[in-house]
C-alpha cells in the first residue's frame, strides 16, 4: 500500500487515500506508523466497514482506534462514515461521508444537510447511478451543498460524474492507481484522469460535450475530442454518457440536460444504439436534408437557450474519405459506378451520400430485401452478396473482417473493374478486403479515414473551428495500435 501511494504521488495525485480496509489484517500501531511514515500530509486514511461497502470486518471500536492512530499522525483527513455520532470521531480533518452501493440514495438532500451540520470539512456522497441522466443529482448535489463537497455516481453511467469533478464544483475526485486498482465501480485511472479527461485544466464554465451510446465504455471519441480540445487550446471537457437502449431511455436523458441549462452541455456525438433516436428529438425540421432521408444523425448542437440542431457527419465523412483517396472533389463522384456491400446504418449514410453526389449505386446484402429498402429510398440499385464484385468503386459497410474476424471478407475476389476499395473498417487498418485490393494495385480507403472526418466535422459544428484532425487520426492510430 505504501509502494502504491508513492507511485501516486509520483504521479501527481495531490492526496492519497489510503484504504486500510483493504488490508489483510487489521494494522496494529507499529504498522500504522510505517504505513504514514513521510506521507502523511498527503494521506486520506478510511477504514471502510462491510456496511458502507468496505472491507474491515472487525469491531467498531477497533476501527475507530485506527482511525485515531491515523489522525495522531497528522493524516491530512480522516474519512468517517455519517452514521459514526460525532461524539466518537477520532479527530484531525474529517471527510463525513455516505455510501450506497446497492442503489441511488433517494434520501440524499436528507442525509448531506445532516452532513453539513457536523463539524465535518468536507461532505461525501456515493450512490450508484441507475440511468443515463441519474448522474445528475451528483452535480446538484455540489451545487446545494453549503460545504465543500464530494458527489460521485458508481458505475458505468456515472463515469462522467467523477471525470467532471473539477468542473462541477466539487472538492475533489477519486482516481486509481491502474486498471483493476479501482476501489469503486466506474473509477477511472489517474493517467486517464489527467490525461484523457484533461483534470484540473477546466474552468467552472467549461464546455461540456459528450458521446451518448450504449455501450459506449470502449468510444475512442472522449479521447480523439479531448485531444482536439487540448490541442485547439479550447476551455471544454468530452465525457461518455452511457444512455440504455430505446426512446423513453434517450429521452428522459435529454429532458434532463435540458432542464439544467447550467450544467453547460454544448453538444452531443451519438452512436449505436441511439442515432435515430437523436433525430426523433431534435426533429426532422432541425436536421440537415440528408440527415432526415437517412433518418439518423450522430450529432447534437446546443446553441444560445438551448436551441438544438441535429447534423449526421457519418454520410460527408465517407464520401470525403473517398473523395480525397481518389484526388477528386464530391461532384467527381457523379456517373462512377459504385458497389455497396451491406445494408445497416453505415451503409444507408455511404448510400446517401453517393447517389446524392449522383453515383451509380448498386446495394449488395446478404437478406436481399433489406437491399432492395435501402435502394428503393435512395432511387438505386439492388442485389444479393455476390463471390466476385465488379464496380469501379466498391465500399464494404458489412463488419465482415472486423477485429476478432480478421480473416473473413465479405467477397471472394475483385472484378477486373474494381479501382478503388474503400473498407469502413478500422480495426484492423489493413482488413483482408483492403490487402486484397492493395496486391491488385487498386486505390485503399480505410475506416480510419471515416471516423476521423466524422468526429472533425462535429468539432467543427461546435466550435466554429478548423479541427486539428492530425492529432485527431493520431489518437485514434495509438489506440488502435495499443489494442
Ligand atoms: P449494422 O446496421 O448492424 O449492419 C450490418 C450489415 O452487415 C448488414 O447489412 C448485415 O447484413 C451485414 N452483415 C453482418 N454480418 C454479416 C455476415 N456475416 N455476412 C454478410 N453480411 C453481414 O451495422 P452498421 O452500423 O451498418 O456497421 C457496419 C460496419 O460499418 C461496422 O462493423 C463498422 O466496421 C463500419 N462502420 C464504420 C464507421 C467509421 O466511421 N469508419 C462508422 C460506422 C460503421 P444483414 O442485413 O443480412 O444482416
């Protein structure tokens, strides 16, 4: 425990709390006094009880004697569960705090007023968060509370709630040492804390942005805007918002980022399973004319008074991704012969864009009528999967070679015809499709290209900026790598 706290030190958390429930056994005083020994300016002692969620199993009166030899030793503070009578606390600095891992603190107004009228420094909730918008009342919570405050919503759908400490107000946050360190659901790492969510480098009145799927716990997007962020010298914070499935989910959430203009959302990405969801709420009439007969969008802009607009970036980042591979403009596209392979939501934004552009389309799918619907909305054409594809330009939006199946190809070879092949895969960079096309001397697109141009157009919709899209693809080229 001590080697960890000074790696944390080191790596520039300003306190450490040292979980001395965490212990194998109870320390006796020799151990307590080695354990601080030179840190403890810098420590957080809590002995966490079974019945908080902790892990110290022994007698009351024990725990609070080594809470005691802790205080005596000049800990900077003390953490103390609310319902320890003032009368026993064992001194020094007190963080009094309340935990409640089975649910969501529905008395929590109650319990942080009795909270602020003890003698406490600083008030401490945690509550796990049931959905999407729960997280909220963490940030209420600081806002109400008269004293410095801690509020943090366990769990996937409360990430935000911790990462967005400093910018909410709150006293402080809790970060781990490393993945599988956490002492809490949903705790993010100190290197993903000062790193990716940018700690302690917003103001109070940063921007907040964030993506809105589920799962949305493996997004690259918190980390490729974050970046952009930092790079453009922007005061603003990406965080990911974990929203269940279904329309009643997606819009109680943005009912509540609605109802709390203060909070400074200024503009949502949405993905799976959500984006049609996002254009039902915006409404057709504020979403770009290819957005609507696409019928999805993947982002949301807040203006002045919480105006909204709704853009779907997926269809001109494909269409440029492809552009720019071929050295042309979007006009160029116009009369070229194109196969689409696939038919789900990728392939409906690729198709969109093409025959706007005035492509000669061709939808390839494996269930045929799913094809001929796409195509019938577009005014294209339509068939099944075939072994041998024959287009000038042909563009797979099946997941057919994406990591783990990276030797499957959604066809067997490439017609005589085929120039350009562009995969909306990117994981791998290279699929087999595009090693394929690579070895016949045919122009290759990946999806990284894609997903760039997607996420640069969305910060440009926001911030009215060029996008650094260099370290955008830089980002997103290190995950990729690292996975
Ligand atoms: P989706 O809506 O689920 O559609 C998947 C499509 O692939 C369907 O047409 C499906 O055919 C077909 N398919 C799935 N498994 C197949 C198989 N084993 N054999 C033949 N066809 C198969 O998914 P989506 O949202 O369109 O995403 C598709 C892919 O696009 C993703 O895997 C991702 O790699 C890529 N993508 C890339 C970006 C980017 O920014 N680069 C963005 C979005 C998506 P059926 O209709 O017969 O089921």
């Amino acid at each position: 425990m001590r080697e960890q706290a000074l790696r944390a030190i080191l790596q520039g958390a300003d306190l450490v709390e040292f979980r001395l429930d965490f212990l194998n056994s109870a320390p006796k005083g020799p151990d307590i006094v080695g354990l601080f020994a030179g840190l403890a300016e810098r420590a957080i002692a809590t002995c966490r009880p079974v019945r908080e969620g902790g892990r110290f199993a022994g007698d009351e009166a024990g725990r609070l004697d080594i809470l005691r030899q802790a205080a005596a030793l000049g800990c900077f503070a003390i953490d103390i569960e609310a319902d320890v009578p003032v009368a026993n606390w064992p001194g020094g600095q007190v963080i009094v705090s309340h935990h409640d891992f089975g649910g969501n603190m529905p008395d929590m107004d109650a319990w942080l007023s009795r909270m602020a009228g003890t003698p406490a420094a600083v008030c401490k909730v945690a509550f796990q968060a049931r959905s999407g918008e729960d997280w909220f009342r963490a940030a209420e919570a600081i806002r109400k509370c008269p004293k410095p405050g801690i509020a943090l919503a366990m769990g996937p759908a409360g990430v935000a709630s911790r990462v967005l400490a400093g910018r909410l107000g709150a006293w402080g946050t809790f970060a781990a040492l490393e993945a599988g360190l956490e002492s809490a659901p949903g705790q993010p790492t100190l290197a993903e804390m000062k790193g990716l969510y940018r700690w302690g480098r917003l103001s109070r009145s940063a921007g907040l942005y964030g993506v809105i799927g589920c799962p949305v716990g493996h997004s690259m997007s918190p980390a490729v805007h974050n970046a952009a962020f930092e790079q453009a010298g922007l005061d603003a914070g990406f965080v990911p918002l974990l929203v269940e499935p279904g329309w009643e989910n997606f819009r109680r959430f943005m009912d509540a980022v609605r109802e709390r203009e203060w909070l400074g959302w200024r503009g949502f990405s949405v993905t799976l399973p959500h984006k049609e969801n996002a254009l039902r709420y915006v409404g057709p009439e504020r979403c770009d004319e290819l957005a609507r007969r696409i019928g999805a969008i993947n982002t949301i802009t807040i203006g002045p008074g919480g105006t909204l607009r709704g853009d779907n970036t997926d269809y001109g980042a494909a269409i440029d991704a492809l552009c720019r591979a071929m050295g042309i403009d979007r006009e160029g596209l116009a009369g070229r012969a194109v196969a689409v392979l696939g038919a789900g939501g990728a392939a409906r934004a690729v198709v969109a864009g093409l025959c706007h552009y005035g492509s000669r389309v061709t939808v390839k799918n494996r269930t045929v009528d799913r094809a001929v619907k796409l195509a019938s909305d577009f005014g294209c054409a339509a068939g099944g999967m075939v072994d041998v594809v024959d287009a000038e330009i042909v563009v797979n939006c099946t997941p057919m070679g994406m990591h783990p199946n990276v030797d499957a190809c959604p066809v067997a070879g490439l017609g005589a015809g085929v120039k350009v092949v562009f995969d909306t895969i990117y994981n791998p960079l290279q699929t087999k499709l595009l090693a394929m096309a690579k070895s016949r001397g045919c122009v290759c697109v990946s999806g990284l290209d894609m997903f760039v141009l997607q996420a640069a157009a969305q910060f440009e919709l926001w911030t009215g900026k060029p996008a650094p899209t260099g370290t955008m693809r830089d980002v997103v080229e290190r995950r990729l790598n690292a996975l």
